[in-house]
C-alpha cells in the first residue's frame, strides 16, 4: 500500500477522487489495465499463496468452517484461476458508454441515455480472496474506484493481492487509490463503509445470510442485496432416473461450499420409490449426509431423520435435505415458504409442469432439467461476476459489468427554451 491515509474514510476519499479519472479511461487502457493486473497476480504467486497459508493456519487454529476454509484456500493453481479470470474480464465488451435510448423532443432537442460508471463500488465479504480481484476487475473495467471490505479471515492473502493490484495499475499511469481496502480497520472500517453515503456510490455484501442481513439493515450506502442460496431441486414424477441422479449429485458435490449448491431436493410421491433409493445411494456414494423425511428414511438407508430446521438450512457442505411432497403444488408451496429466491430447479419430463415451475417460481434464476451450479457469471458467459442478486431492483441474478453501471441522460440543442 503506497498511500498515505490513515483513516478509512481518507481511503474511500481518494478512491472517490481516483473514480474521477478512472471513469475516463478508454476501452483500451482498462483492458491493458486489467492485463498488467493479470499478470501482477501471476508474478506475486509465490508472495500471495505463503500469505493465504497463514490465514488458513489461523483459521483452523480459531475454528473456520471446513465451507469457509475451502472458500479461503488458493494454491498455485487457484491464483493462476484468478489471473485468468481477470484477463477474460479485460476481454469484455465495454459496458461504459453504451447508448440505451435515443429521442428528439418536438422542440428539436436531442436526447440519449448512456450508461455511464456508478463511481466508487464498495463490497464487504468473508473469507473470499476470489472475491477481492473479481470485484476490482469488475469495477475497473466498468470505469469505477472499488473499496475492500474482506473480513479478518482472508487479510494476509487479500493484502497480498491489493498490493499486486494497485502496483500494476501505478506501473499503468493509472491512480493506485482506485483500489482500496479497509481490511486493517477491522469491523469499525467496515462500518464506516457502509456509513460512507456520498463516498460510496453502492455497496454489495457477499458472505453468509448474517452478514448480508447485517449489511442491509445498517447501511446507509445504497446495497445490492446478494442473498443466502437455500437452493432446491425438484424431481418430478416424470423425472428420469438418470437426470435426477446426475443433476443432484452435481449440484451437491461439485461445490457445495457456494451458494449455488443445492440444499433441498422435493421428490413427487409418484416418482418416490422409483427415485429416492438410487439418488441417496448415489449422494452417499460421493459422501453426502442425506437429512431426510420419514418416507425418504424408509425408501433409503443411512438416512439421518430430517427436521423442521433442515428445510431451511443452507449447509454449504456435504450434506442434503430430501423430502417427499405430495405433488407439484406441494412442492411449490414448500419454495414459496423456505426458498431464499436464488435458484431452483425442476427435473422433469413434463414440458406443462417445466413452463409452470418456470413461470410459477419466484428466485433469480429458474430452471428445468439442468443444475443449478450454472447460476454463476462465467456460465452465462459474463466472466467473473460481482454477486448474484436476489433482489428485485437494478440487478437481479448473476451480476456481471452491466449491473456496475448507472444511466444519464445527454440532451443536445440549439438554444431552445422553455415555453
């Protein structure tokens, strides 16, 4: 850190005086912007990985969760992810500037609407390291200052990756203060972010549904809520054996410390017995604790008696709830009441009921026949994404460089007045 502030409120001062000439920059200069960022990573790996080995050591020493240390942990190959991610970021069409509508008044005066950068975007997060460089190649490449908030857990390997990042953008000619964090300021950095309002254009919490409860309840910066993913998979009673295995065994086990991975899987009484045996069996065989209802518990082995807590429960682990519904109605009554309206699915070979559940089901992202591991930023092709909304305002879903930008209207005449 090369700057001279001592405070967290003279950081995002300057970040709000780099945002300035930050939003200026050209399509090209974020780009090589973003490329020297790139390999800045690549050159501190070394530095940034013995740094995130002794936040790991702390947080197994101080109790971390297996979830959050996974979530924590980058290796050489991880950090090599993180450079890559950055440059398919720089590879992005530019979201500044782009004419959104155009009108000429009766009068003759010519209007546009351009999408123009916030300013200063400001994220508070835990344990996420990931979520340090995605957010400021995001924010830069969308012409915007950014300010770190990433928690106690990830501050050795966060530091590490700031210095990388602001040195490149120095070595760049472009302001270093367009990164800040206030990590080092604990929790009252922390809260002075979310108090920043008029510093701080908006703010997007990441972390668990404490933290972002935290985060909306008590700033006072405008926040793009990123919700808690008590994500739900339905087998229907048409479901085949096959999908429903595969889909959910995916969904559980190719991550399940994010908040895409499903949490609850509603099984069609129709399909119950044909379907419940061999999806347990499958979970267990990838090591899955199956928390389950007493008609899963007597269709299936090994199965720990669900209760009323698991249906809303986001483990981030190994571990399902599975209970057995009536039918579709059923099933969509027990999303309404426990679904956080981040993702769900349907497995099913029934186009009606698909077109229902899309239609019916309110969360970010609805699917049939796919695994709700998809709802992610590089999937839909994005890149890296600052968070997934589960709000309804602005930014819903994935949120990629479109979502880090405004509007404003640009209205050009030849001296015409008011009558």
């Amino acid at each position: 850190m090369t700057t001279t502030a001592t405070t967290a409120r003279e950081r995002m001062l300057l970040a709000k005086e780099a945002s300035r000439s930050v939003g200026l920059l050209t399509d090209a200069a974020k780009r090589d912007a973003l490329e020297a960022i790139a390999r800045a990573i690549e050159s501190a790996a070394g530095d940034i990985v013995a740094a995130n080995v002794e936040d790991l050591e702390r947080g197994r020493s101080t109790g971390l969760s297996v979830a959050l240390q996974d979530r924590l942990r980058l290796d050489e190959p991880r950090v090599a992810a993180l450079a890559a991610a950055v440059r398919e970021v720089a590879e992005l069409p530019d979201p500044v500037g782009r004419v959104l509508d155009t009108r000429t008044l009766a009068n003759g005066v010519a209007l546009t609407k351009v999408a123009v950068p916030f300013g200063v975007v400001g994220s508070i997060y835990e344990a996420r390291p990931n979520v340090t460089v995605d957010i400021a190649a995001l924010a830069l490449r969308s012409g915007n200052a950014v300010v770190l908030r990433g928690g106690t857990a990830a501050e050795r390997t966060n530091a590490a990756l700031v210095r990388a990042m602001r040195g490149a953008l120095a070595d760049q000619g472009i302001d270093p203060e367009a990164i800040q964090t206030v990590d080092d300021f604990g929790r009252e950095g922390a809260r002075e972010l979310m108090q920043a309002r008029g510093i701080v254009d908006v703010l997007v919490p990441r972390g668990s549904a404490q933290l972002i409860e935290t985060v909306v309840t008590e700033s006072s910066v405008p926040v793009i809520e990123t919700g808690a993913g008590v994500v739900h998979i339905v087998l229907d009673s048409t479901a085949r054996l096959d999908w429903a295995r595969d889909i959910v065994v995916n969904a559980k086990t190719q991550r399940p410390s994010v908040c895409n991975s499903v949490e609850t899987v509603l099984v069609v009484k129709d399909a119950a017995a044909r379907l419940v045996p061999p999806v347990v069996e499958a979970l267990r065989d990838s090591g899955v604790t199956v928390h389950g209802d007493e008609t899963v518990s007597a269709l299936a082995s090994d199965v720990v008696p669900a209760t009323d807590e698991d249906w809303s429960t986001e483990y981030l682990s190994l571990d399902i709830a599975m209970r057995v519904v009536d039918d579709l109605d059923e099933a969509l009554d027990h999303i309404r009441r426990y679904s956080t309206h981040h993702t769900e699915s349907i497995i099913t070979d029934d186009p009606t009921h698909a077109e229902r559940f899309l239609a019916e089901v309110d969360s970010a992202v609805v699917m049939a026949n796919a695994s709700t591991r998809f709802t992610d930023g590089g999937e839909f092709g994005f890149g890296a994404e600052v968070g997934i909304s589960t709000q309804k305002l602005h930014a819903r879903g994935p949120m990629g460089l479109s979502e880090l930008t405004s509007t404003k209207w640009l209205a050009r005449g030849v001296g015409q007045v008011r009558d």
